[in-house]
C-alpha cells in the first residue's frame, strides 16, 4: 500500500515535470518564431534602408559633381538684388563696343507659367548707338550672356542713309539699335 | 489454470503494473522533451544573436542615414529641378543672331541693308523685316529670292511697290519665322 502511494506521487511528480516541459517548449518555440519573423522585418528594412542610403550618396555625389552646372543655373537667373549689376553690365558691353547705351524702361513682370515660384521677369527697354560692328557685337555678347535673355524685339537702323540714296554712296554712318529683352530674376 | 493470488492481490498487482508503466511512460515522454529542448537551444540562441545582430545594423543604418540629411537633399534637387523647369520652359524665342548672319550672307555689292526689325512672337516663331536700297531691280528680285531658297523662314513678302523705281530702289522685305 504504501509503495502504491508513493508511485502515484512519483507519477504526480513526473505529469507535472512532463506538463511544465511542454509549456517551457511551447514559449521557447513561440520566442524563436517571434525573433525569427522579427529578424526577417528587419532584413527586409536593412535592405530597403540600404538601397535608400545608396541611392541617397549616389544623389549626394552626383550634386557634388554637377556642382559647376548647378552654379550655371543659378547664375542664369539674375540675383534678387542683382538689377543693378545686370545693367551695368550691359552698359559695360555697350561701352565696350563703342557704343553709347540709353535704358528706356525697366519692368518687373510675373509670368503666369512661374507665378507660384520665386522668379520673375525683368524686361528692359534699350538703346545703343555707333557703328555698325559695335551693335553687331553687341547683339552677339547679348546672346551670348550666360543669363536666361529673350530678345522680345530688336530694331537696328542706319540714321544716316537718306531714302533713295545711291547704294555706292550709302556710307557707314550711326547705326541705332533699339531693343527689348526679358531676363529672369529672382524676387 | 490454477489461481494462486487471491483476487484483491492480483487487483493490487495489476494497478502497481499499471502505475510502474504510466511512470515509465512519463520518464520517457520527459526525456523525449528535454532532448527536444536541448537541440531546440541553439537555435533560440541562433535566433537572438541574429535579432541582436539586426537591431545593431538597423541602428547604425539610421544613424548613417541621419547624418547623410535626406531633406537637403530632396530640398536641393526639388529647386534644381524648378529652376530647370522654369529655364527650360520659358523665355524661349528664335535667336536673332544666326537670321542676320543668314541675310548679311546673301547680300551683294548692289544691296546696302540700313534697317533690320526683329520681333519674337512666341518661342519658335517671330518676324523679321529688313529695309534698304538696291541699285536695281534685279539685283534686289535676286537677293529676296536667295532668302526664299535659304529655308530659314515660313513667308518671305517683298510688296510690289518696292518696284516703283528702277534703280537705287528703298526696299523693305518682310520674312516669318515658323517652325
């Protein structure tokens, strides 16, 4: 009888301990199933990560390297207080052509098309006089400028020659130019 | 068959036999679980070394990220491409230069050129109009038709009245520009 009793506490013992396993393996399979899928999410953002940071150092590097480009294209828009400097710079260009240069009018316009940004448009009236060469030259270093310029209108005319003048006898004499640009400029 | 055990002996007999086999039963279930246990260790530990591994990379990964200032750089490329935009689209116009070196080329020792007009009417069209004198009316039928077969332009116009006189003519030509 009494080796019965203890039998059955031995079985006790041992269902318990067999009981206490399985719940011990059921949180270990659970854990390692939960880290497992943790460690998948992870790979998958390490690897979408990854593909960002590569793509955002290659963007990096590739700003570095068309930075001579992008100082082109920000030069090409006058400064916001750049007016002044653009002018006298077109003066100079007269100048330097032998030509006298008189500034009609100086407008600010928005564009409809760039409204919403921060650029506007600036038109200048113009006009230069002397030789024919000068405004020629002049007209090549206009559009040449490194600045966005359209030539709204342009008028050259010789105010010397007299209508019905012999073609021979036409001289050089002073040649006007007048024109009307638009450059872009920052507000 | 003789029965040498009383009942209540053979009862007591079968229920020990039967409590020893359920024992054996569990000690064997037990051992069964702890070698699962067991094998199944490395594997957990596998696991939380990846899981540690992979935080610790996730970690310096944002870290890089942080330090590389994604919203500079969006920032920079959204202007540059604003600017490009706005540069590319607007003020576009037909170039005045390479018109007049097509005229100045076609004229000859009987044409003396003392105007030129240019106007820009959008970003591929625009007029040009150029006066001057001829000496003849030949030589000026010959110089409007060198510009009609340069191609440069849509229309080239020379009014009839530019033919009133028969030489040292005033002429005007007026040219389109259309792409």
């Amino acid at each position: 009888m009494q080796n019965n009793k203890f039998l059955k506490i031995i079985l006790f013992v041992l269902g318990l301990a067999v009981l206490l396993v399985f719940v011990l393996y059921y949180f270990v399979y659970e854990d390692i199933k939960s880290k497992n899928q943790h460690v998948s999410t992870l790979s998958n953002d390490l690897s979408s990560q990854s593909a960002k940071r590569d793509y955002l150092i290659l963007t990096q590097k590739v700003i570095q390297n068309i930075g001579i480009d992008i100082n082109r294209i920000n030069n090409s828009i006058i400064a916001k207080d750049g007016d002044v400097k653009f002018i006298e710079n077109l003066e100079s260009i007269a100048r330097q052509n032998g030509l006298t240069m008189t500034i009609d009018s100086l407008v600010l316009a928005d564009n409809p098309e760039f409204a919403s940004s921060s650029i506007t448009t600036l038109q200048i009236r113009a006009k230069t006089k002397g030789n024919w060469s000068g405004n020629y030259k002049f007209l090549v270093e206009l559009e040449s400028l490194p600045i966005k310029i359209r030539v709204n209108k342009f008028d050259l005319s010789n105010t010397a020659v007299e209508t019905g003048s012999d073609v021979k006898k036409a001289g050089v004499g002073i040649w006007q130019s007048t024109f009307e640009i638009s450059v872009l400029k920052y507000k | 068959m003789f029965n040498l055990l009383p009942d209540n002996l053979k009862r007591k007999v079968k229920s020990e036999y039967r409590l020893r086999l359920s024992s054996v039963v569990l000690v064997f279930t037990l051992f069964v679980q702890v070698s699962f246990l067991f094998f199944i260790f490395p594997a957990w530990l596998g696991s939380s070394y990846k899981e540690k591994e992979a935080i610790t990379q996730k970690d310096l990964l944002d870290k890089s990220l942080l330090i590389l200032d994604t919203k500079t750089v969006s920032s920079a490329i959204t202007t540059l491409n604003m600017k490009l935009n706005v540069i590319n689209s607007v003020l576009q116009y037909p170039k005045v230069l390479p018109l007049v070196n097509s005229l100045l080329a076609k004229i000859t020792g009987q044409i003396y050129i003392n105007g030129l007009t240019f106007e820009s009417t959008s970003a591929k069209t625009g007029t040009v109009a150029i006066r001057g004198i001829s000496s003849n009316r030949e030589a000026l039928v010959v110089f409007v038709k060198k510009i009609q077969d340069s191609g440069l332009f849509k229309s080239v116009d020379l009014p009839i009245s530019n033919f009133t006189k028969d030489k040292n003519i005033d002429f005007s030509v007026s040219m389109t520009i259309a792409p």
